[in-house]
C-alpha cells in the first residue's frame, strides 16, 4: 500500500463519521422541536378544554335561569 492510500483509508471512516454525527445532530433539533410543539399543543387543547367548559357553565346557567323565570 502507497501512502495516498493509507491516507485516503484513514480519512474515509472518518468523513463518514463526522456526516454521521451532522445527521443524528439534525434528527436531536428535529425531535427537540417535535417536542416543544407537541407540548404547545396540549397547552393550547387544555385551554379551549376550560373554555368549552366555562361556555358549557355559563349555558346551563342560562338555562336555568330561563326556567325559573317561565316557572313564575
């Protein structure tokens, strides 16, 4: 073996290694902001969740109020 080639063996896994680590630290940003997102969801779910409920209070409220005052 010539010595470009045991350079050229040397650097490969090497190059190779370096792309490997670029890929799983793109996939480590994509899966933290798959994360964040996902959490931003549920918050944004458990708000409307208290909203529909606080709509359902009030509607029931009105309901019987509505009913008292008819039963008068």
């Amino acid at each position: 073996m010539n010595a470009a080639c045991r350079i050229l063996c040397l650097l490969a896994p090497l190059t190779l290694a370096a792309c490997g680590a670029e890929v799983a630290g793109a996939a480590a940003t994509a899966a933290a902001l798959q994360a964040s997102q996902a959490q931003q969801a549920k918050a944004q779910q458990q708000a409307i969740q208290q909203k529909l409920d606080a709509a359902m209070q009030a509607g029931a409220a009105n309901t019987a109020a509505a009913a008292a005052s008819a039963g008068q």
